[in-house]
C-alpha cells in the first residue's frame, strides 16, 4: 500500500509538473529578452571588476585567461546566433590579442545586441522549429537558452577568477 502510494503521488507529480511546460514556454519572448539584458550587463560589470593586471589570469595553463572568457562569451552569441537563430551577416569582431579592455567591453555589448536583434527577428513559429545542433535536434528556442547557459557558465569561471585575485565580483541581479 505504501508503494502504491508512492507510485501515485509520483504520477500525479510528474502530470502537474509536466503539463506545464508542455503546453507553453517558461518565460515569454519579452521576458527572455529581459534577462538577456541583464546578462549583459552583469557581464560587462564583472569585466570592469577585472584590475588589469588580471586580465591574462588563468586558473590553470590549460585553461581560457579572464580576458579570454569574456571574449569566448560574446564571440559564442555571434557564432551561434549568425549559424542557428539565422542572425545577420554583418557580424561584430574583435581581434583579442590587440583589444583594449574598452575595445573588448564595446564587443560583449555588440555581441549581446547582435544576439538580441537575432532573437527579436524570430516568429515563433520559426522558434519552435528543429534542427541539428552539435548532433541533436532541438529547436530554436532550445538554442536560445543554450546561449543564455553558456554564457553564465562561462561568466561563473570569470566570477572565480575574480575572487582567486582577491576582487570581490559584482552582486548578481536575477531580474
């Protein structure tokens, strides 16, 4: 009786739960774009905290330097918006070895911009489309929150590089 229980109440969960998000997304196209913003500039924030006798800090040899997480998160929302959310062809560049920390900040804000004018442009029928990405079919709105991923995962290990220098990081704003 005590397992049927269990099974049941887990059922009843796992319907709740599931009938949710299966009929609609998480957040909305507005409110996603929201957040973005906030990305951006929690980015460009933990940029600023940088000294820039940190800026070629790495964890490890094998490992990006701080300059070269932030870059790798805005050249990942150019690559993957140009390549899956069929952004514009004019894209933002930067030549890493030669950028200021000013030349740098100006990119992340391109990038961020680039990737928002890509997701702005998308209907949602278009979202809602699959397609093959790094060898599994997902939709678009799929890639969406993949780039919001990445660059929070990315701009944790900044946030670690920050605090290994002894630079408190900047509070996180969640909305």
């Amino acid at each position: 009786m005590k397992n049927l229980m269990k099974v049941t109440f887990a059922a009843l969960f796992a319907a709740f739960f599931f009938s949710g998000t299966i009929v609609s997304a998480q957040t909305t196209k507005e409110e996603y774009l929201s957040k973005w913003e906030n990305s951006k500039q929690f980015t460009l924030d933990v940029l600023a905290k940088m000294p820039d006798s940190g800026m070629d800090y790495k964890t490890d040899p094998g490992a990006m330097s701080f300059k070269e997480q932030i870059h790798h998160i805005a050249s990942s929302i150019v690559g993957i918006s140009k390549g899956y959310l069929k952004g514009a062809e004019n894209t933002p560049t930067l030549d890493l070895a030669t950028a200021t920390r000013e030349q740098l900040a100006a990119y992340v804000a391109e990038a961020y911009d680039y990737g928002s004018a890509s997701i702005k442009a998308l209907s949602p029928a278009e979202e809602a489309q699959k397609m093959d990405v790094f060898g599994n079919q997902v939709s678009i709105r799929q890639v969406e929150a993949l780039l919001m991923d990445h660059g929070t995962h990315h701009r944790g290990s900044a946030i670690a590089y920050l605090r290994a220098v002894g630079v408190e990081p900047p509070a996180f704003v969640g909305f």
